[in-house]
C-alpha cells in the first residue's frame, strides 16, 4: 500500500472487488428480472423503489467511506489499537442510524411514493416489496461497513466473497420465494425482499465472524466516552460523504417523476436502465471502493506524489474502460431490451437509454473517482460541494430541459452532458487540491 507499485496495487485490489461487486448488483437486477415476469405494474413498482432504497443504501456507502478513510490513515499511521476501536464505534453508528432511516421509512410508505408519481394502482404493489425490505435494513448495513473496515487493511478479497455469496443467496432465492415451488408458497414482489434480506442476514454473520477473528474491531460495547471519541471521526466524513450520496437518490426521484409523466412503460424502462447501470458500472465502482484505502494511508503517511498518481491511473482506465462498455452496449441494445420484457414500447425505450446513456459512464467515473478520492483524503465537504453541482446544478435541469424539448430521448443526452460538465470540474478541482498538498508537504520538511 505504501511502497508497492501503484498499478499493481490497484489491480490486485480492484480485481476482487469486481467479482463481489458483479454478484452485489445481481440484487436489484434479478431482482427486475423476476419481478418483470410478474407484469408491467410490478415492474413499474420495482423501478419507483430505487431511489428511496438507495437513500438507505447511500447512508451506509457514506458511513463506509468514513470508516475506511478514517481506520486507513489510522493504519498508515501504524496506529492499530485506535483503528480497532473505531471499527466498533462505526458499526454501533450504522446500527443505529440505519435502523432509524428504515423506521421512519416504513411509516412514510405512501407519502414518499406518491410525491415520487406513482399512482394508487402502484401503491399497495411498492408496500408489499419496502415494508420487508425495510424490516431487513440493518442486515445491509453491518456487513457494509464491516467491509470498509477490510478494505482500509488492504484486504478486498473478503468483501468479494462476502459480496459475492449474498448475491448467489439472493439469486437462488429469488425464483422460489417469488413463484413458489411445492410447500413454499408464491409471494410474488415480497418474495424479492425476502429473499434480499436472507441473504443480508447471512452478510451479517459471517462479517462479524471475520472481524473478530482478524483482530480488526474490539467485540464489546464501547462506553460513552470511548463512542464519542471514535465515532467523531466517522461522522465528521461519513455524514458528509452520506449527504453526497443520498443527494443521488433525491435527483434520481425527482427525474424518476419527470419520466412518470410519459407513462408506467416508460418508468419500467427506466427502471431496468438504472438497474444495467449499475452492471455497467462495476469496474468503475469498484474501483472507487479499492482507491481510497491506497490514498488513505499514502496520505496519512504523507507520500503525496504516490496520491497524485494513483488518481490520475484511475482515471485514465475508467474513461477508457468505460467507452468500451458503450461500445458494446450500443450494438447489442436491442437483445438486451428484449431479455427484461416483451412489451414493445418498453423494450424501445430500454434500448434507446443503453444507445445514449452509457455514453456519459467514462465521465461519470471521473466524478465518481473524484468523490472518492476527496473522502480518502479528509476533504468530504469537497465531494459534498462536487456531487450538489452534479446533481442540482446540471444533472436534474438538464434532464428536464432535455424532456422539454426532445422528450425521453432529450432527457437521456441531458444525462450525458450532465456528466461532462461535471467530470472536467472534478479533475480540475482535485488536481488543485493535490498541488496545494504538495506545496504543504515541501514547506514542512
């Protein structure tokens, strides 16, 4: 981490996380793909859940991201008992947080989704699914947070495999639970939540278990005291880095009721692209998972340079990969929209967002990196500034200027020229940073 080749570093980190982020993803996608076997409704319910499941999901990524910067220049301060300590103290902070977002989510069921545009019809067919996958909130976080802490040790083979056996569990599970087969009766959408939080559950467990064993958190209560010392850490970055990341699912939500207005087929499409997105997306996310620990403690011990280069490595890759993806996805956007559904307008759009969409995914990693980088390096207000203008600033007018004028297809580029926008400011903003660092470092010595 601190001495090793970069390039090196980063594919030895990021290639395992790629494999338990492939199986992760499989959550909402098989889910999509067995709840659009259901109907057109249920696949239109899925798809409004996304961005109120992703504002729980996008507090514990914040919490993570406190965690994982904070115990790596702990680490890279070679400071191991302190790290300990603050491992507990961040899965006692996203026990309780959590759980509080899901209670308070489950009361608000039908307001929330009502604002979102979806219509009575919808409603009961979204509380049957978010009433258990609220219930099996907590079940996320632990294993969430638990994975940051192994990350920021340097290890991202066991998330992989953590990752990657929960979404096997989801996958197995899925069919029967939603169908039924023989004594296990057919519980429709519930049966995708059900069967998300079983696996969860197992999550749970076996992080615990690893924690423990690895001698990376101190298996106790902590007392008042030592909470409030360690936690402070987490939460002066985690709350931030959480605010920048349930910024998404807000914009998403309100774009999500701009698309509403075209009708239930154009949301259903909508809802599988988000859902491809987030396939096509694994390299670049995680990327972004096995970047901050090597900043974090390359930071702590104050090795700027080796910072500088290991973003701009990331960057370059993620541009590059990511056209590729386009590529693909571009010449075979048709088959893909006719594996989700047979409905013909459905399949047109989800075709017409994979043509235009991923274009704008390269750039988006820019950002995404950036984000990253800005938490590993103790500066969350800088991603919480980035991901505001992303999101408020561009992403959200320019989808509903582009809807104006040329419908869903105009709402679509707008995505696109959102993301360029927002990844030559990124770049810039954090090239900044990095001289001023460096300027810092010669001063002192």
């Amino acid at each position: 981490m601190l001495t090793g080749d970069i390039k090196t570093t980063l594919r030895s980190m990021t290639m395992p996380m790629i494999v338990g982020m492939v199986m992760l993803m499989t959550f909402g996608l098989v889910d999509t793909f067995f709840v659009a076997l259901l109907g057109v409704d249920e696949l239109a319910a899925i798809s409004f859940t996304f961005p109120v499941t992703f504002t729980v999901i996008s507090l514990n990524i914040g919490l993570g991201i406190g965690t994982s910067a904070v115990i790596g220049r702990l680490l890279g301060n070679h400071q191991v008992a302190e790290a300990k300590i603050t491992a507990t103290a961040a899965l006692m902070t996203v026990f309780a947080l959590v759980g509080l977002l899901c209670v308070v989510g489950y009361h608000t069921i039908p307001i929330i989704f009502s604002w979102l545009g979806a219509d009575a019809l919808l409603i009961p067919l979204i509380y049957d699914y978010m009433s258990i996958w609220y219930a099996a909130g907590v079940f996320l976080a632990i294993p969430m947070v638990g994975n940051s802490v192994l990350r920021a040790a340097g290890d991202t083979k066991s998330p992989s495999m953590i990752m990657a056996s929960g979404g096997a569990i989801n996958a197995l599970l899925d069919p029967l639970l939603i169908f039924g087969w023989g004594p296990v009766p057919a519980f429709g959408i519930k049966g995708a939540a059900i069967a998300t939080g079983i696996a969860w559950a197992v999550g749970v467990i076996w992080i615990l278990i690893l924690l423990h064993k690895r001698s990376l958190m101190t298996p106790r209560w902590l007392t008042l005291k030592e909470y409030k010392t360690h936690a402070a850490g987490i939460l002066n970055i985690g709350i931030p880095a959480a605010g920048a990341n349930m910024l998404t699912p807000i914009a998403a939500g309100v774009v999500t009721a701009i698309v509403a207005g075209y009708g239930p087929h154009a949301v259903a499409a909508w809802g599988v692209g988000g859902r491809l997105e987030s396939i096509a997306s694994i390299v670049m996310l995680a990327l972004s998972m096995s970047l901050p620990p090597l900043l974090s403690q390359n930071f702590g011990a104050q090795q700027i340079d080796r910072v500088k280069a290991a973003y701009q490595i990331a960057i370059k890759f993620v541009v590059g990969f990511q056209l590729l993806v386009f590529s693909v996805l571009y010449i075979v956007a048709d088959y893909i929209a006719w594996v989700f559904t047979k409905e013909t307008e459905v399949a047109t759009l989800i075709a017409l967002f994979l043509m235009i969409v991923p274009l704008g995914y390269g750039l988006q990693g820019v950002v995404v990196l950036t984000n990253s980088a800005f938490n590993a390096v103790h500066r969350p207000m800088a991603a919480l500034c980035l991901n505001s203008l992303r999101l408020f600033i561009f992403f959200v007018p320019f989808c509903y200027l582009g809807s104006i004028y040329y419908g869903l297809t105009g709402l679509f580029a707008g995505v696109v020229l959102a993301n360029a926008v927002m990844a030559l400011i990124s770049y810039a903003w954090f090239m900044r940073m990095i001289k001023q660092e460096q300027s810092t470092t010669l001063s002192h010595s």
